[in-house]
C-alpha cells in the first residue's frame, strides 16, 4: 500500500497498530498518547485511502 509508505513514522505507529485490530484506546495507551490523537490520525488515513480509491473523474 503505497499511502502507507508515504506516513510519517508516528502515523505509521497508529495506522499499523489499527490495521493490526487493536482498539484506539489501546492505541493510545501503548503510545502514550491521547485518543483523539489517534481517532484523527485514523480519520485522515481512511480519507486519504477513500480518495486514492475513487479518484475524482
């Protein structure tokens, strides 16, 4: 997944631990972070993936 490879290493951290299946508040915990930190990372990640899959015509 070529929009993977483009996040900067903490987005890397959340997407890949999401990606894993663990919850955003286990997310936040393991990275000492807080959840809406991960909720809006995981956000923009699924907008990018959205975009990349339906381009605009």
């Amino acid at each position: 997944m070529a929009l993977f490879r483009l996040l900067h290493k903490p987005d890397k951290a959340i997407v890949g631990r999401y990606i894993q299946g663990k919850s955003i508040a286990e997310i936040a915990r393991e990275l000492d972070c807080s959840q809406s930190v991960v909720s809006e990372t995981i956000y923009r990640f699924r907008q990018q993936l959205k975009k990349e899959r339906h381009p605009p015509i």
